[in-house]
RNA sequence: GCGCCCAUAGCUCAGCUGGAUAGAGCAACGGACUUCUAAUCCGUAGGUCGGAGGUUCGAAUCCUCCUGGGCGUACCA
C-alpha cells in the first residue's frame, strides 16, 4: 500500500458520498481538516453545516446521512456527530501503524510526488553586485532557496533564477571611482575589497553633496510646515463644533509629527555635512569631485552606449563583484540555476519598447515611452525621455524571455512588498503584451526594519553587514555549545574543531530560521537577539531534537538501519506515541501548506510542533530501557521518523543538522 | 488626494479557504536532572483578537465605516 496524505485519502473516501448530495462538492470536501481540539478527534468534516442550509434539512441529518454512507471502516472508528453537525474522525491505530510503517522504507516518508508536476521559475536574492549585501537581502534569499527546495522535493521542476543589479549606475560609481581613487596595490593584493573601498568613498561624496542639496529643501519644508502647523493651531483653537474641532486638532498633531521628522532630517544632514568640514582629506576630494554626480551618470551611460574602455572595466570588475557575492552565498549554502543579470537584458530592451510601440501598447508622453494600464494612477515607463532604459523594460524583456526559454507554469517572484505597485503593473502589461498561460505571482514579504520601526535603509550609513550578522549568530552559537557540552552528565564529548562546526551550522540556521518561520507578509522588526535566539520555536531546538535522537542510538547500541530493514515493527500504545505518530503522518499536508501560498512558515511551524512532541515523548516514553525488546524497536523506528523527517524538513528550509551538539 | 498592507497576551509573533473554550516563544512565578542530552519538560498567571455596525447556524478570519500605523504613488531599483 502507498503512503498517503491522510487529508487528500480522507476527501477520496468522502467524495462518493459528496457527490450523491451536490453536483460539484469540491467545496464541502474543502471543509475537512485537522481537528482543532484533540477532544474532537483527528479530523473533522464541517460540511453539514453548509450542505443542510443548501438542502433545506437539518444539519445533523445530513451529517447522519453522510456518516452513513461513508466507508472508513478501515480508516477510522466510528464517525461521531457533534454540535451543530460536525463530523468527527478518529483514526485507527491500526491504520497509523501500518502508514508508519511504509514511511520506515520509504526515503520520502510517504510523500509522493505530486500527480501534476509544473514549471516554476523562481526569481529571489537578486542583489546589486557592487554593493555589500546587508541583511535587507536575506529575506528574498531564504525564502526563495527554500520555495525552490520545497517544490522540487514536491516533484516540481523549478529554476532558480537571480536576477543580479550588475548593470546599473553602481558600475558607473565603481568605474568613477577605480579611475580616481583606487591604489593600484591594494588592487591587485584585494581586488573586491579595494573596489568594495572605493565605492565608498565615492558614495560618501555622493551622498555629501545630495545632503548639500536636501538642506534648503528641508530648511524651506520647516519653514512652511511651521507656518502651517501655527495656522491649524489657530483653527482648532478657533472651532466651536465639536466633531470639527477634534478634526483640526489631529490634522495639527499629524503637521507636528511632520515637522519633527524635518527637524530631525534637518540635524542629521547638518551632522554629515560638518562632518566634511571636520576631516581636511574628505574636504579636499569634495572640491575635487564637484560634478561627481554626472560624472558618474557619464561613466554609466558611456558603459551602456558600449564605450570599449568603460565595457572592458565592467568586464574586469564584474567577476570579482560576483565572487564576492558567491563568498556569502556559499555561507549560506543558496545556489541558482541561473544568474542571468540585468546585463544579459540590455540587448533585447530596444526590441521590447519597439514591439510594445508597434502594437500600440506603448505611447509617447511627456517625452518618455510610457504603457498606460487601466486602473493605475500612473504609467509603467519603459523609457526614459533621455532615452535610457528603466528596471520596467528588463523586466518585461526578462519576462519575454523566460517565457519563450523555459515555457513555465509559474513565475515566481520573491521580493519585499513594497515593489508590489511595480509588479501590479508589470503583469498587467505582459498580459497585453500576450503573455498567458503562466502564472505571476508576487511573493511579496515585509519590509526589514531598523529598531526604530523604521525601514531598514542601506544608505543610512550604519548598515549591518549581513556577514557581520552571521558571525554574530556563530558566536552566540559557540558560546552555547561549549557550555552546554561542558556541562553534560558523562563529562564533554566534543573536540574543539567539533564544537566549531557545530556552532557553524547552528548558527546559520538560527538567522535562516528566524525568517523562514515568520509569516513573510508580516514586517520584520531587525532585532539581532531575535535573529540569533537559540531557544523556543528555533532552528536549534529542532537540530537538538534531532541530535539527541542520534544520542539515544549511540548510547543504545541501536542499529537502526537492521531495524529499518524489516526487523522492527511499530506499535502505538502510549499517548504520547500515537500523537508523534499522527504527526509524523502529516508531513505532507504541512508541504501542501506551503505551496498553495508559498509559505514556508508553515513547514517551520510543523516541523516545531513534531520537535515538542517529540519531547513529550522523549520524556515519558524510555526508550533504551523499554519494557520489552518489541517496544523498544517500535520506539526506535518511532524516533528515526522523527530524526529523517527534521533532517529532510531542515534540509527544505536550508538548514543542516548535525549528530551531536 | 488616490492605492496597497497592517493592528491578536507586557514583548515578538502563529492562527491555512469562516468552525466548537483564540495558541506558541520570550519575559514573570512555581516545580522536575543518581534514569536515553535540563539547548528540555510540567504547571501558574497573562486577551473586549484596535473600535462600531453588518453577513452567517457559526467571525480574529468575509463586508462597510471609524481610529491608529506602515508603504507606494511619471522617467531609482
């Protein structure tokens, strides 16, 4: 007998019986789920309740009816019929066994690969070459790898695509600066490093100058904002009606708030500029580089324009840009199937905007080449009036191009939601553009947010390196292993080169995990505690579980892999047993979960949910010292269950395990 | 102004397409290591699910309005 989800085998069992009562009950077959108390059973059928309004009988006697005719008698007991007319499952023990059972032999647990395989190309991480990558990118990155884990181990077939900035304005400030600033040594010793140094420096003055800019801007903004805030208090003093009155006063309260933010945008742009002031080298390259700003837009469009000596730059940083990525991607151990880049576009976006124009999609406006989309405010731009390319045009020509290439079902795009209008509008257009048959789907997440709630700026100037996160959180991770493995019963066990590794891997997988087991629409407040917690609902709590798993069948002397060969059965008794047991059994529904909304949260939430009952388990159901040899090989295989689904479950998310912590 | 999103325990968050008495972790308090790893477990306490209406047999979940916050909104990505 095949292994199973125990929900899609429910709904086949109940769908003969469904169809007797309503033409189409794909629906009421939707209404059966996980009981949601234990005191109801496993499983529930709420679909009398819907199907008697629609029948115009009462509730319970359809469910009665339904009970009837159901044949689950090898499944369940008896269905009970509570409440209103909830229907009550509760699966044989029998049954869970002989399920169990298979998953012992089966390499995938009992999760058989979908019946109707599709094409997904996913598209995450996609960070600019040129720039540091901070802990904004992790997001995009870990989601995504683990969506493409998830609906590959699923039986999909998935490309991962990264979709790399390496073509835009960032090169334009590299070359600027690798032509003014770069010691040609420390090139050649550190060729990322430097180039990572000059960016910098070029940034700083960048930003120096757009701070000199913004002064009078936000001087004048205080100025009006003062006036106005002066005029709204007069108003609200004046305002005898009541609901008006009120109405003034929050309409002042709100002007306040502005006023503070510009007085505070005020002080740190002073703070920058006297910064300047301060340090005689930095004011000397700021009288240097006045026009820096279009000389860097220059350095760019000449690189676009193909100008040979600016392409052969590019050509030369470029590889090393990637490496320096490549370096953090192999820490956290993400790898793409592709990585084509804006670069790999830039041909093909003439060709985009000449066939949107030739089919009367896109128009002349204002100077720009503009498709106007029914129910936007605004434009999607595919050229700028200067007649430059925008993110817009690769998109669609990336679009066009995926599409023609790898014919996908889906495509999937792991990116913070604020980009969500632009995506609004890019599907709207492909679909003009006679784009179809394919699904596009933003997978949008929340914003990261620095501890002030505000969003996470990388050009605020104290940006948190996303490597100098990750050796945070292997820090904390060693620290816990050392103390936990000099404080163990028998005395240490590990070696120092052990405890790193270790520390290594579970500190990876604490930021991994952080992120993964957040639902990814919600914002994600930047708290380096939060991201590097080892305990609760962690990475690490579940790499113990798994770990002392392993323990027990080392100090046993417990073979388990004779045991798995058919020398072990499993038999429920305990409590505690059968409820591992059941959720084991449902490790394919908590994959469904995820991919009906790319949500890898709920394989996070599954796999900690079988960690804490495994430790109820582990607690009141010995193993080594079990009564007889039989339970203590049931109990063994019950265990080995929990170990490979952690492991296979982790391994989905990105993360490893290791055998002893 | 318009559009999108959010509001759940002191804090951080789950809560799948509407189901029965809303759940975790952290923090607090009280217990459990001569017994397979105490990175653990058990217990106590903590809630007007922002507010008001509505739809429904049933609403944290769907609809409307209100309050408070975030984001986006014509040539950055």
């Amino acid at each position: 007998m095949p292994a199973m989800n125990i929900l899609q085998e429910l709904k086949q069992r109940f769908q003969a019986t469904l169809t007797q009562l309503v033409d189409d009950p794909s629906a009421e077959l939707e209404m059966i789920r996980p009981a949601q108390d234990a005191r109801f059973g496993d499983y529930q059928a709420n679909c009398a309740m819907p199907l008697g309004k629609k029948l115009g009988k009462p509730p319970r006697d359809v469910a009665q009816q339904i009970v009837e005719q159901l044949d689950l008698n090898d499944l369940c007991d008896n269905p009970e019929i509570a409440g209103p007319g909830f229907i009550n499952l509760r699966l044989l023990d029998d049954w869970i066994q002989t399920q169990l059972q298979h998953s012992v032999s089966d390499e995938r647990l009992g999760v058989t690969p979908t019946a109707s395989p599709r094409t997904y190309i996913i598209d995450f991480s996609s960070p600019n070459v040129a720039k540091p990558m901070h802990v904004g990118h992790i997001r995009s990155t870990v989601i995504g790898d683990s969506l493409c884990r998830i609906f590959r181990f699923l039986g999909h077939q998935v490309i991962s695509d990264n979709h790399l900035g390496d073509w835009g304005t960032q090169f334009g400030m590299i070359i600027y600066g690798y032509r003014n600033f770069a010691l040609s040594e420390a090139y050649e010793q550190e060729p990322v490093q430097e180039l990572g140094r000059v960016y910098r420096v070029v940034r700083g003055i960048m930003d120096h100058y757009d701070a000199l800019d913004r002064q009078p801007v936000v001087a004048q903004r205080i100025a009006q904002l003062q006036t106005e805030v002066e005029q709204a208090e007069r108003q609200a003093e004046e305002e005898t009606e009541k609901a008006a009155k009120k109405k003034a006063t929050k309409a002042c309260k709100k002007l306040r708030g502005q006023l503070n933010e510009a007085v505070a945008e005020q002080k740190s742009l002073s703070q920058k500029i006297e910064k300047a002031a301060d340090n005689p080298e930095f004011a000397e390259r700021l009288a240097a580089h006045k026009t820096i700003r279009d000389d860097v837009l220059a350095e760019t469009a000449k690189l676009h324009s193909g100008d040979p000596e600016n392409l052969q730059l590019w050509k030369e940083f470029l590889p090393k840009c990637r490496d320096e990525i490549e370096r953090v991607y192999n820490r956290l151990q993400v790898s793409f199937d592709e990585e084509l880049g804006e670069s790999f576009y830039h041909d093909r976006l003439k060709a985009v905007v000449d066939d949107l124009q030739a089919k009367g999609l896109a128009t002349e406006s204002e100077g720009a080449t503009c498709v106007f989309l029914d129910g936007f405010e605004a434009p999607m731009i595919v050229r700028k009036k200067d007649g430059a390319f925008l993110y817009a045009t690769t998109d669609l020509a990336t679009l066009q191009y995926r599409v023609e290439r790898w014919s996908p079902d889906a495509i999937l795009y792991v990116v913070d939601f604020r980009q969500s209008d632009h995506f609004d509008k890019l599907f709207a257009a492909a679909r003009r553009w006679g784009i179809e048959n394919v699904e596009l789907r933003h997978v949008e997440f929340g914003t990261v947010l620095g501890e002030d709630g505000k969003p996470f700026k990388t050009r605020a100037g104290d940006t948190v390196g996303l490597e100098s996160l990750l050796d945070a959180a292997v820090e904390r991770a060693a620290q816990v292993v050392n103390d936990n493995d000099d404080a163990k019963p028998q005395g240490a066990e590990l070696s120092t080169a052990q405890r790193q590794e270790i520390a290594d891997v579970v500190g990876h997988a604490a930021i991994k995990y952080a992120d993964l087991s957040q639902n990814r629409a919600s914002d994600y407040v930047y708290s380096e505690d939060k991201m590097v917690a080892l305990r609760g609902n962690t990475a690490t709590y579940l790499q113990y579980s798994y770990a002392r798993v392993q323990s027990i069948f080392a100090r046993g002397g417990i073979d388990i892999e004779s045991l798995r060969q058919g020398n072990g059965t499993i038999s429920i008794a305990h409590e505690k047993e059968r409820a591992l047991a059941l959720q084991l059994l449902r490790f394919s529904e908590a994959l469904t979960e995820v991919e009906v909304d790319y949500r890898p949260n709920h394989l996070t939430n599954y796999l900690y949910e079988l960690a804490t009952l495994f430790s109820g388990f582990f607690e009141a159901c010995p193993v080594i010292k079990a009564d007889t040899p039989e339970l203590r090989d049931s109990r063994a295989l019950l265990c080995d269950l929990v170990a490979r689904t952690l492991k296979i479950g982790l391994s989905l998310l990105g993360i490893q395990v290791v055998e002893k912590m």
